[in-house]
C-alpha cells in the first residue's frame, strides 16, 4: 500500500479508493487496510477467472 501511494496514478482503481477513504474522514491506517482488501479482492477475481476457462 505504500508504494500504491508513493506513485499515485490516479487512474488506478485501488489508490482512488484509498483517496476517497482518507478523504471520507478514515484514518490513514485504516483507508490503507481497506484498500488491501479491495486489492485483494479485484486479485481473487482475476485469478479464478484465468481457471475457470481452463
């Protein structure tokens, strides 16, 4: 998550949500804790799709 945030390209779906956390008021922890999870998420996705075509 820090170097999501040290690059900032805000065209990536994950460091805009960060963004939009921190500036719904989250602490900084806690907006980064929650983009991992949507990270983690959009990675699970991608991975199971690649093997249920296989």
């Amino acid at each position: 998550m820090r170097s999501l945030k040290m690059r900032s390209r805000p065209e990536d779906p994950v460091y805009r949500y960060v963004v939009k956390k921190e500036s719904e008021g989250k602490s900084k922890k806690s907006a980064k804790i929650a983009g991992l999870n949507k990270f983690l998420r959009i990675y699970y996705a991608r991975v199971t799709e690649l093997y249920k075509n296989i």
